[in-house]
C-alpha cells in the first residue's frame, strides 16, 4: 500500500486561514527541504485561544499570529517539540501576550558519545551539492526570504524552557476547546501531538505528516519508538490529522496504516540488501533510493541509519560494537 500523500496548500504568508470552526492557520516563510511550504501554526478556539507550534524566529510570522487574533487573548502557546521551525517564536508571543509556554521539556540532550557514532563523516557522497541547493532556492515561492537558512537540516532549539511541562495524557482546556496532549517519541524524543476533543481530530506536529515521511534522526529519535507510537495512532477514532507542516490529512488511519507498512518495507529492503553483501549506510542509500532525488540523499541516511539500529535491537542486523552512522553492518542469521 502506497502512501496517499496530500499536498495541495496554499501558503498564503502573513494571512489567517479560517480552517475548521475552531481551528486557524497561519504559515510562516520558511520553505525548505523539511518544512514543506513552511511551518504551520494553528489558532485553536474563539475569544481565549491556544497557539499551537508558533514557529521559528521571525518577526513578521510573530506579527501574522497577533494580528489574527485581534481582539482575543492567547491563554496557551503550546510546541509539539523542540526544532528551530517549531517553538523558538514562543518567547517573542508570550513577551507580546504574556501567556504561558507548555511543551513536555527542554530539548534532549544527547551523550557525547552517542553524538559521535550518530555523527557521519564518510557520508560525503549523500550531501547535497551547492548546485542542487541553489536549484531548491530557485523553486521557492518569491516571496520567500533570502537569509533564511531553508537548505538547512531541523536544529534544536536549545533555549526552549517551558513555563508549564505536560506528558502523556495531560488535558489542556480553554474556553471553546479542549486538548490531550500524547506524548509521541520517535522524531524526537519530546514529541507531543495533541488530540482536539471537540472536533474529535489530533495535531500530529512532525509525527506524522501529509507531504512526506518523517526523518527519524538518531540519536535525539528512535525508529522504535517512532514505530510504537504510530501503532497508538490506530486505536483513536480522529477524523482528521493536522500537521504542521502541509494540509490536513483525511482517513488518518488509512494514511497511519501506510507509513507503517512504508517503515517496515524499508527494514526488508534493508535485509534484502544485506542478503548480498555488508554495507555502509552511503552503500544502502545508493541502492534503496535509487528514484529519491538526490538532495534528500542526507535525509534517507537519517533514516536508514535509525533502521539500522532497530534492526541490531531486534538482532536482525550486527555491526562491530554499537551501530555508528559510518559502521558496515551485515545480517545477523
């Protein structure tokens, strides 16, 4: 079962889109390579509203929000996790509104050594080449910024502190509208999706998206975790997914049961692959993504090598001590 991607969205940056009822978007400028059209930031409620993933550092999308909201008050700026593209304009919206910051933590912080093997230096043969980059800031939207850094992978926002800490199953509730944060480790480890009770849909942030799979980097990710917790997305009855980057996502668990079934063809590839030969995870993506453009090359590495080591987890796959992004792995029966 292919995935039934969905990527139709008009950006429209700076202006308000009236969504559902209860819910508004507002995309901020910052197309790329892991942002899609941008990243999308969604007004939940009437009168007292919650902010969900304000975004990056950008004045005029800080200012794009605060306009939208003219006359109500913001009771809640809520980041589904720490990337550059989520949560750092949450400071400049609450020293605009004075509303309190709720995510479930600071970002992750990883050992030194774990940085390390997660950390590829042979991998020369994946990075992008700068005509490549130069042809994606060509396919940008005009209006899109030329200093921002959108050939760029996800950073973390190591700034972030939340007033209010939330975890699984924490409720959040406002005037009009009432959240229930699940706590979704996989992309990163302090995911949260929030489940939207009066119109029975969830915000999936990076979890789970409607224009492309999502990168599981290792080590602030697991592919364990990330599988897991997509299993969970198939007991809810949502009607909708919202992810922050694209359009809303209709059948989600339909769309939940093809990424799980993408994930798990990935690791027979793998296997498959590793049924001839060891190999480098530079070798794998050569030979798994052979239609993927090229400049996504970096990104399949992320993911492969996040495959790799649920495989050793599952003693599918063995590697010379713990798996290391630049290691030759091979099968283990």
């Amino acid at each position: 079962m292919s995935i039934p991607y969905v990527t139709e969205i008009d950006p429209k940056y700076g202006e308000v889109v009236q969504v559902t009822a209860g819910i508004r978007r507002v995309i901020a400028n910052n197309p790329g390579r892991f942002t899609f059209t941008g990243t999308g930031t969604y007004i939940v409620g009437r009168g007292q509203v919650a902010v969900i993933d304000p975004g990056p550092e950008d004045d005029e999308h800080v200012a794009a929000i605060l306009a939208a909201v003219s006359g109500e008050e913001i009771t809640h700026i809520i980041a589904t996790h720490t990337h550059r593209d989520h949560s750092p304009a949450s400071r400049a919206l609450q020293t605009a509104t004075g509303a309190p910051i709720l995510g479930f933590g600071g970002h992750p912080v990883v050992s030194e050594q774990s940085a390390i093997l997660a950390k590829p230096t042979t991998w020369d043969a994946l990075y992008p080449t700068e005509e490549e980059i130069e042809e994606l800031r060509k396919s940008m939207p005009a209006s899109s910024k030329e200093d921002t850094e959108h050939d760029q992978e996800e950073g973390g926002d190591m700034s972030f502190s939340p007033d209010i800490e939330i975890g699984h199953g924490d409720v959040i509730a406002g005037g009009t509208w009432t959240l229930e944060a699940l706590h979704t480790p996989g992309h990163i480890s302090n995911h949260l999706c929030f489940g939207y009770k009066e119109e029975q849909s969830l915000f999936t942030g990076d979890h789970v998206m409607g224009w492309s799979t999502s990168v599981i980097p290792e080590p602030e990710g697991s592919m364990s975790a990330y599988m897991e917790n997509l299993t969970m997305l198939l007991e809810r009855k949502d009607k909708f997914f919202y992810p922050t980057h694209g359009p809303r996502i209709p059948n989600p668990i339909a769309f939940t049961l093809a990424l799980i079934n993408h994930r798990i063809r990935r690791e027979n590839q793998i296997l498959d692959c590793l049924q001839v030969a060891s190999k480098t995870i530079p070798e794998l993506v050569t030979e798994m993504y052979v239609e993927t453009p090229h400049i996504l090359h970096m990104a399949a590495g992320q993911s492969v090598f996040s495959h790799l080591v649920h495989l050793v987890e599952k003693n599918l796959v063995k590697t010379d001590g713990p798996p290391s992004a630049d290691g030759l792995f091979e099968l283990a029966i």
